[in-house]
C-alpha cells in the first residue's frame, strides 16, 4: 500500500461531506481506488454507490432509496454539479468524480497486481462476459471468477435473485461489479448484501458497457464541463432524452433549497 494512500481504517476517519442528505467521502480518484481495493483485500462486505444529478433527484423522492445510499459503506459523488455543489454550498469541496466507468478499469488493474478475485453481473446479454474478455486481455493476471445477465425482472423473481446468490457464494469475489441501473442496482445490493459472500459489492449502472466497448466515454473536456450527460444522450436519445431534459430539471430546485437551508441563521440558545 503506498504511504500517500489511506488505509481502510484511515478512509473511514476522513470526514464526510453532508449534502443532499448524504454523507459523501472527499477522496481523490486514486484514493478511492486504493481504500476499495484495501476493503475488497479484507473482505469487509462493502456497498460502493456513486451518486450522480439523477441519483439525488431519486433520493429525494423515495425516503427508503435515501436509507440505503446512506448505509453504504462508500459513497462517492459521479455528476460535476454535485462536485460543483459541494464547493459553493458547503464551501468544502469533494475533490473530484468517482465514476463507476473509471473505476471498474482502475479496480482491474488493480485487482490483477493484488491478486483479488472478480465478477462481472449485469448488463445486456452478452455484455458482462466482454468486459471480462476486455480486462482478462489488459490485465492476463486477472482472476475473473464469475460472470452473469440476469434477464429483465429478475429482482421480482426470487429464482433469478438466488442465482446471484449462488454464484457469489460458489466464487467467493473479492469484488463484484454489479450494473443493472439505478436504484435498482443499490436495493438490489443493500437487500441481499448480508446473503453474498463477497468483499465489495459496487453498483456501477453502465460501466460494463463503457468496459466491453458497445458504449463510449465521452472526451476529456465534456466529462470534466459536466457534459457527459450530453454525450450519453446523443448515444440513447430515446431513453435518456426525459430523464435528462425533464426528470432531472428537480435537481435545480433541490440545490436552491439546499443552499437557502445554508443560509438560514443557526437557532441560538438561550442562557
């Protein structure tokens, strides 16, 4: 472990960023990677979630979604205005996206170094066993130990759900990259966590994609403006076109209430 990088007791010291209702970790890319990695090597049975814009416009809608982002171990902030967000509002800011595009790759090659174990769960058929194709080419010393699609509802049906189970508890991964869209992917997650036999458990939407190759990352400078939803919605108009353009227009007014909340005097007691 680098002397620069937190152990898994230090990351859990680090003080958390409240905003939005949740508490996020300030933790640069490379950090992030490194106390995953060092929680995955401890088999702590750890939740990784990455909120982004439609993430929080979710958790501010549905009470219970809010519970479980806020119970899981790590949580990272993906979306720039949530970055932009924490520096304006709380004057502390988050020191940059942990998205789970990036850290699907960056936990590979880490993984392959560790010798950590991984399984690939989620995506459209087919998908899940090319990302595991795309890494085991970049990184020959990885330990992919389990790869599977569950069909559409599977969530509903308790003979999909407990294939996942089964497999996780066959493989034993040390990290298990679990991407079938949000929230579906956290309640998922956090309802049957306690069931799998695993180390961490991260919820990455469409990182399998991003690693088999069928979706493409927008450029540099579009994610580092925020304008990677634009990008992704170009690609898959039809189904991202409302959520971006209408659904996600809440986010404006959740931060204007977050920052009038900000403002308001601290009630003083009285001797």
């Amino acid at each position: 472990m680098s002397l620069l990088s937190p152990s898994p007791s230090e990351s859990a010291q680090v003080s958390t960023v409240a905003l939005f209702g949740l508490e996020f970790q300030p933790l640069a890319f490379d950090a992030a990677v490194e106390a995953i990695a060092a929680a995955a090597q401890q088999r702590e049975r750890a939740l990784v979630i990455t909120p982004n814009v439609d993430h929080i416009v979710t958790v501010q809608q549905r009470p219970e979604v809010r519970q479980i982002y806020r119970s899981a171990r790590f949580v990272f902030a993906d979306g720039m205005p949530v970055i932009w967000a924490s520096r304006f509002i709380r004057g502390k800011a988050l020191p940059g996206r942990v998205t789970g595009a990036d850290l699907l790759p960056a936990l590979c090659a880490r993984a392959a170094v560790r010798g950590l174990s991984v399984a690939f769960v989620g995506g459209q058929p087919g998908i899940a066993q090319r990302a595991a194709e795309v890494m085991c080419v970049r990184h020959p010393a990885l330990k992919v130990v389990g790869v599977h699609c569950p069909p559409f509802g599977f969530e509903a049906d308790p003979r999909q759900t407990q294939e996942i189970i089964d497999l996780c508890r066959a493989t034993r991964p040390d990290l298990l990259f679990f991407g079938v869209g949000a929230p579906k992917q956290e309640i998922w997650s956090h309802t049957h966590l306690s069931q799998l036999d695993v180390g961490v458990v991260l919820c990455i939407g469409a990182a399998l994609d991003f690693a088999a190759g069928t979706l493409q990352r927008a450029p540099r400078w579009m994610q580092r403006s925020g304008l990677e939803w634009l990008w992704r919605m170009a690609q898959d108009p039809r189904r991202l076109l409302k959520r971006y353009l209408v659904r996600d227009t809440a986010f404006l007014g959740i931060a204007m209430r977050e920052i009038l909340a900000g403002l308001r005097p601290t009630p003083q007691r009285k001797p």
